[in-house]
C-alpha cells in the first residue's frame, strides 16, 4: 500500500462530517485498485497520481464531497464526460452528499483501472485549441472620434479584444443616430479613462 500523506489526513479531518466517510472510502478504493498511488495536494484538495501524471482528485465542500478524473473526457464511459459538462466543479459524479451518492465499488474499480492504464500509455488530454479572433471592423466614423481623442486612441488600440468588441457592438447597434452618437460619446470619455465597457459590474 503506498503512502499516505499527512495533509490529506487532516483534509478529511477537517472536512464536514458527512463528508469523511465518503473521502475515506473513496481513498481506501483508490490505493487499493493501485497500491502505486501517489497521493498529493493540488490547489488545496486531494489527488492521487500514477505514473507521474494525475489520475483522479476527491474534494469536500460544506454540502457535498466530489470526485473526478483527470482524462474523463478519454475514458468510455459517456456518463463521467457528460457530468464533467454539466456539472461544473463537481467532479464527474455530481454532488455526492453520502456514500449511497456513490457508484458501487465494482464500477468505481473499473473506472480507476481504466484511468491508470490511459497514465501507463502516456495518453494526454488534449488541449483546447484556441478559438480565432476575427478581425474586428471599426466604422469610418468611431476611427474619426476617436482621431480627434488621442488619449482614448491609443487605450482602445491597447485594449484587450473583448473590450474593444464590447465597444464596438455597443456603439453599432444603436438603433437611431442621436443614441449612436450620444453612445460614441460616453465609449470615449470611458475609454480615455481606461474603462471597459461593462466597467461598472467589473470586481474591484
């Protein structure tokens, strides 16, 4: 049986009490599914690696305990990618708030062998690739304000993509030319001060 680590003892010590049986079961399954196991904390909950690459991660909140794999969306069963979909920082077995919350034991194993024979092979999860940016079109008349404003020029050719857009989309689907002015306005006394469009709902 491999080590366990003292951190994760007192993370489950410090955990709800409803959710120590579960952590306690679910780490008990895992080492002895694979007595390789290394057990680590990562951005402060519990994982257990295998082969040098992380295999699965437990963690409990003030309601529920979760538990996850790391290569989900590479194992055969649909059920792990399509909770790990809806299910957002909630492992892949959605909130589990008591160990009837769990698979039985027999699929949970076959789960965890699965996860550790993709580590054998060297399967790496891949990478999303990045969406492209399309290029964005400024109208001839906000390129003309914003000539005649040097300071806000030169945030908005500095600011981020979103930004801009937000701008943009603001400025373009004013209905009249009265609200497309009075809008072209406000974007560049907020832009010459270095504020984003939505910058009011922004966290300080």
């Amino acid at each position: 049986m491999a080590k366990k680590e003292k951190a994760i003892d007192a993370y489950i010590a410090k955990s709800a009490d409803f959710s120590k049986p579960i952590l306690n079961h679910i780490r008990e399954l895992v080492h002895k599914t694979c007595p390789e196991v290394e057990e680590k904390m990562k951005w402060s909950f519990p994982h257990f690696d295998y082969k040098g690459e992380m295999m699965c991660s437990m963690a409990a909140f003030k309601q529920h305990a979760s538990f996850g794999f790391w290569k989900a969306a590479l194992m055969k069963d649909p059920a792990l990618a399509e909770m790990a979909k809806s299910e957002v920082a909630m492992g892949h077995l959605g909130k589990i708030t008591s160990l009837k919350d769990l698979p039985a034991d027999k699929k949970m194993t076959a789960w965890i062998k699965e996860a550790m024979k993709l580590n054998e092979q060297g399967i790496k999860v891949a990478k999303p690739k990045p969406t492209e940016k399309k290029e964005l079109v400024v109208p001839d008349y906000f390129t003309k304000a914003l000539s005649k404003n040097k300071k806000a020029k030169q945030v908005f050719d500095n600011f981020a993509f979103s930004h801009r857009k937000e701008y943009l989309q603001w400025i373009t689907e004013a209905k009249t030319e009265e609200t497309r002015n009075k809008r072209m306005a406000t974007a560049l006394e907020w832009i010459a001060e270095g504020k984003g469009r939505n910058w009011k709902y922004e966290r300080k």
